[in-house]
C-alpha cells in the first residue's frame, strides 16, 4: 500500500504532467505561427496581382468596344439610316447565331461550316506556304548566288496582289478549290520567305564557330544552330503570312464561290441582307485575331519570349 501512495504522490508532483482541464490547455495553446499570415497576405497579393494585369488587358478595349457600340447605336437609330443599327443586328442575325452550324442543303449552311470551309483551305494553302517559304529562305540566306538571283524575282512577284493571280490559278487548276488554295500559297509565302533568309544571314558567327568546332555536319547545324537562331525571324514571317492568308481567302471567296465565309458575305450583298455582312465581318475579324494570337503564342513558346531586334 504505501508503495502505490508513493507511486501517486512523484505523479502528482512531477511537472512534466499536465493535469489542467482540456478547455484551459487549449486555451493556454501558444498563437498561431506569424508565417501563416505573411503566407497568405502573399497569396491574396498574387491573386491581386494578377486581377490588375487581366483588367488591365481586358478593361480598355471593352470600355472602347461599348463606347463604338453606342456611338454606332445613336448613328443608326433614326428611320433612314442606312445602315442597321447593333441592336437590329442582333435581331435580324439570331438565327444565325444560335445556330451556326445549321445545315439546310447546298449552299444553305450556318456560318460555322462556312467558316470552317474557309479554314480548311487557308490550312492547306498556309502549310504548303511555310515549308516552302521556309525552305526558299534558308537558301536565299545560306548562297549569295541564290540571293543575287531570287530576291529581285521575289521581290517583284510579292508585289502583285492576291486577286490577280486567281484568273491564272483557276485557268491552271480548272476548279475553284484549289485555285484558293494556291491564292493562300502565293499570298503568305512572301513574308516567309524574306523573313526567314533575313533571319539566316543574321546568324551571329560565334555560333558559327561554336559549330565549327564542335565540328557539326550540315544536318546538325541546321538543326542546332540555324533553325533556334532564325526561329524569331520565322515567326514573324509566319505571322505576317497567316494574316495575308486569311484576309485573301474572304476576297477570293468572294469571286469564286461555293462555299465559304467569303462567299457568304457576297450572297448576303446579293440579297441585300446586310445584317448578315455585319455579323459575318465579326466572326472573320474574331478568327483572324484567333490565328494572329495562336502564332504569336506559338513563337514565343518556341523562341522562349525572344523578340526580333
């Protein structure tokens, strides 16, 4: 007995026991640590942030696109206006709008499929364009005799407008579909071309020693050396190219027929049904914006952000 009453008297003496209730432990618990705060004071900092960056990029043009829009409004509202007002637009196009890619038969389609058919050809005809644009200017940047010889030719041919040359691509193709395609070819080829070679002689020649001696052969050069080097004059050809592309196919569209977001816009001027240009004039400046911003992000994803001097 008196050894259980030892036992019990060094446990209740001992100080490393706390006997306290649970609530005033707790409450005695020490304060939350100071990093927790700083933690989330940086969090809420990010996300500030970056809501100031994206209103930054996203409130300007808004604000003006509503200020046009009202202008427009006020501009178009009265009886004689010649032309319909956003708010007709709107009314007369819903149809369209909600349902794009209706499909009646022949030619009566929504302006999705339209869209996409002038995609597909400005796909074909941008392709062709960047492997051979690509490849012209790597010879135009490597030989001076290739230079002296081709660039007056290109230089010459890249100043005839695109339509001009639709009359000789459809006597030589016999059909409307490729003869787009070749206006897309010859329309975006030039940029690339000029860019690229440009892009190819300013390589600085330290790389051109580091190839030497790490006595690279013509394939890894062109892979490790020339290609990263150029790439930021390649993609800004390329970007020039696809905007040339897509602002022929809507003209060419326009005088060859079938289908197409140009030909679309042709018919609703044959049946004076102007609305429909206006909602077709947004959705091919919305695509076009789309393309630029996919090869611009594309190049600055390639070239890592490096911009062209």
């Amino acid at each position: 007995m008196n050894a259980i009453l030892d036992r019990n008297r060094a446990w209740f003496a001992s100080p490393s026991v706390d006997r306290r209730p649970r609530a005033e432990a707790s409450a005695a618990a020490p304060p939350e640590s100071p990093a927790q705060p700083k933690l989330h004071r940086a969090v809420v900092g990010v996300i500030a942030s970056r809501l100031r960056r994206i209103g930054t990029v996203l409130v300007p043009p808004l604000v003006v696109a509503a200020v046009f829009l009202v202008l427009w409004e006020m501009a178009t509202s009265s009886p004689g206006a010649s032309l319909p007002s956003p708010s007709q637009v709107v009314s007369d196009t819903w149809d369209l709008i909600v349902q794009p890619f209706y499909d009646h038969g022949g030619n009566d389609v929504g302006l999705g499929w339209q869209l996409l058919a002038s995609l597909e050809r400005v796909a074909y005809g941008y392709l062709l364009a960047v492997i051979v644009g690509v490849a012209l200017g790597v010879l135009v940047g490597q030989s001076t005799w290739a230079m002296r010889g081709l660039d007056p030719l290109f230089q010459i041919l890249r100043t005839v407008p695109p339509l001009a040359w639709l009359p000789l691509s459809l006597a030589a193709f016999q059909d409307s579909n490729p003869s787009a395609i070749f206006v897309i070819f010859i329309t975006a080829i030039w940029p690339i071309i000029i860019n690229t070679s440009v892009g190819i002689r300013n390589i600085s020649q330290d790389y051109v020693n580091v190839a030497r001696v790490l006595r690279l052969n013509g394939f890894e050069y062109f892979t490790r050396i020339m290609l990263p080097a150029a790439a930021p004059y390649v993609f800004s050809g390329l970007r020039i190219g696809i905007g040339l592309a897509w602002l022929a196919i809507v003209a060419a569209e326009m005088l060859i027929g079938g289908v197409g977001i140009g030909f679309f816009i042709w018919d609703a001027w044959n049946s004076s049904m102007i609305s429909d240009i206006v909602l077709a004039l947004v959705y091919v400046g919305l695509v076009g914006f789309a393309l630029d911003r996919i090869v611009a992000i594309t190049g600055r994803w390639v070239t890592r952000g490096t911009q062209v001097s």
